[in-house]
C-alpha cells in the first residue's frame, strides 16, 4: 500500500483548490492567485 502522506497531502491541495475556486470571483483574481502560487513555488523550490 502507497505511503498515507502522499494520500493525505493530495487531499489537503484538493480541498484548498476547492475553496479557492469558490472565493475568486474575477479574472483578476485568478491572476493574483496564480501569482501567489508562482511565488510560494520559487520559494519552496519547486
């Protein structure tokens, strides 16, 4: 059986891709959000 983290991590970005899908109500919100995610990214080396 698969490592539990994996599983529980997916889960996680899943619900918060969920919430965030639900609070961005305009364009230029999703291009802050993809923004933000492009800057945590470099940060964690990704």
């Amino acid at each position: 059986m698969p490592d539990a983290g994996m599983f529980a991590a997916a889960d996680q970005i899943t619900v918060a891709v969920h919430d965030l899908a639900v609070v961005l109500e305009t364009e230029a919100d999703v291009s802050e959000a993809v923004r933000l995610v492009e800057e945590a990214q470099k940060r964690a080396g990704v």
